[in-house]
C-alpha cells in the first residue's frame, strides 16, 4: 500500500514553490507573460518533472511562444533548482500547457448561460 505522503509528491510540491519564484526574479525574457504554476508531476525515479502552467491575460492559443521560452531555459531553471533542492538527480522539466483553468471558464460560462435561459423561458 502506498504511503499518503510519497516522497515524488512532497518534491514536486517543493518544485513548483521553488519554480515559481525562479521564474518570477530570474527569467527576464519580455515574451514570457504572467506564469502561474498550477502543479508539478515528478516521476518515481525522479529523472522527469512535468511542469503545468496557465498564463494570465492570455487565451490558450497564444500561450506557444510563452512554453517555448520556458522550455528553452529548463535547463538554467534546472541548474537553479539544483542549488535550492538537495536531491541527487534534478529532474529534467517539461513545460507544459494547463487547460483546467480555461476549461472551467468555459464550463461555467455554459452554466451561467443555461440559467439566463431558463429564467427568461419562466418568466
């Protein structure tokens, strides 16, 4: 059974803490927007870290130039994270898109919608 608390959990929350001040005071490139990260997934062996992103102020359309950026300086994001975490593998960063956040605008835009219409069809 596993334990409530693995260890790829705990490190992957430590990232993303540690991730989003890196990026926030080191990344001075203009096309990278407001990055919000919203979850890292490490994999057991600790070689991979998936890291999810949304953008604010941006439609996720136009959110390709800023994972491009990102994902060109993993590798100084990475070499920055090996001085604020000790572990010995840092793992490899992936950036990656987070649609949730859009998704439910959308979805609620769809409720907030049906009940418009439903009013006026009682009324």
């Amino acid at each position: 059974m596993a334990r409530a608390f693995e260890r790829s959990r705990r490190v992957g929350e430590q990232m993303q803490r540690d991730l989003s001040d890196l990026i926030r005071r080191e990344i001075k490139d203009p096309r990278v927007g407001m990055v919000t990260i919203t979850g890292v997934e490490v994999s057991k062996d600790f070689t991979s870290a998936r890291v999810y992103v949304t953008v604010l102020g941006k439609e996720p359309d136009e959110v390709a130039e800023d994972l491009e950026v990102l994902n060109n300086a993993s590798g100084y994001l990475r070499s920055l994270l090996g001085k604020r975490i000790r572990l010995r593998i840092i793992p490899r960063l992936v950036f990656l898109y987070d649609q949730s956040i859009a998704s439910g605008a959308h979805l609620s835009a769809l409720i907030d919608a049906a009940i418009a219409s439903d009013k006026d069809s009682k009324d």
